[in-house]
C-alpha cells in the first residue's frame, strides 16, 4: 500500500505510466467536470496543475480552442514525458505547454492565467495555504479556479490513505481558499452524497 501510495503522489518509471492510466480511466468524470467548471471562454489561457494522467488537458484544449493556450504542471517527469509524446501535435502547434513545476512555485507572472484546475493534488500538499497563496496569485481577476478533492471520509477507508496522505476536512479546505481572498462555491459532481467535491473560487464581484 505505501507503494501504491508514492505512485499516485509522485509517478515514476513503469509503474508510474500504469498509474497515470489508471488515473485518466478513473478520474476521467471527476476531471470532465472540473473542467466543465472552469468555464473558460475561447482565447482563454487556462493551466492544469498536477494533470497526473492528462486527460484533463484534453478537456482544457478543447475548452479553449484552436487560439486558446493550455499550460500544464506536474512534478512528476514520467507523467510529463508522457503529456509531451501524447500531445506533440498540440506542443508543435503552441498550444500547449508542459512543465516541470510544484503547485507551490509555479511557472507563471501574477494574473497569467484565466482559470486553472487542479484535481486530486492536495493531499499530497504540505502547506495548503502557500499553495492556495501560489494558486489564486496566478488566476487574474476574471478568471476561475477549480479545485476538486475526493469526500475525505471515503477517501479515509481505501487502504493506501494511510500512508503519507493529507485528508482534510473540506470546511477546513474552504477556509484555507477563502483565506487567499477569494469567493468560493462548494458543489459535488453528482447528488450522490459521496461524491467529489468542487470548489470553484473567483474574485469577489
């Protein structure tokens, strides 16, 4: 179970490319939704932080369209490697971006981004509040972020949880985003009361 545990916190290897599949099979609603949240207009500039898989940079490519710009972050160099073969056509083009960053030093200037998503990352986030500070300090004022995190009482009886993961009450993850200074939502992605949760955050009107 720990080694499971490091594999979806940190692809790598063999292994990590299995994982990174398996991400994409199982998460691929939860992220779908996420990115339907986002609601980025065309043009849009739009990043995925921690894409894991990447199939939610197929979601955002397809947001923004063909004069939109998607950035993706990860830490993890098998997963970028496999973002970089799998998407070469979008690289080639300019509209995507790949790189190599943690959610709590990202690659950007102050307000570059028009929304961004992260899914399924901060459990694995040391100090939740400098990566929210870090989040809401690229997104400019007209833009959204998403977060979206698993119910942290399912998430407490799989078996690999318990090795090195952070389960935050989501009250306790609302106020840590509220805290940057922006509006949040809570929404789930399904009237299923265990279902993931959407925080969806923006400037205040």
């Amino acid at each position: 179970m720990a080694g499971i545990a490091r594999q979806l916190g940190h692809p790598s290897g063999m292994r990590g490319r299995l994982v990174g599949a398996a991400l994409n099979r199982g998460n691929r609603r939860f992220v779908g939704a996420a990115a339907q949240a986002l609601q980025p207009a065309q043009n849009s500039v739009v990043a995925d932080i921690g894409f894991g898989g990447a199939v939610g940079l197929r979601f955002l490519l397809d947001s923004v369209g063909p004069a939109g710009r998607v950035h993706g972050v990860e830490v993890s160099e098998t997963m970028l490697g496999q973002a970089a073969r799998r998407y070469r056509r979008d690289i080639a083009d300019g509209r995507l971006m790949v790189h190599s960053a943690s959610m709590t030093q990202l690659p950007f200037p102050d307000a570059a981004l028009d929304g961004a998503i992260t899914v399924n990352t901060i459990y694995f986030v040391a100090h939740l509040d400098d990566a929210f500070a870090e989040l809401a300090r690229v997104i400019n004022s007209r833009g959204r972020l998403v977060i979206g995190l698993a119910d942290p009482e399912v998430m407490s009886r799989m078996p690999f949880t318990g090795h090195g993961f952070r389960l935050r009450p989501v009250p306790e993850v609302i106020a840590a985003l509220r805290g940057t200074g922006l509006t949040v939502e809570h929404h789930r992605i399904s009237d299923d009361p265990k279902a993931p949760h959407l925080l969806i955050a923006h400037a205040p009107a």
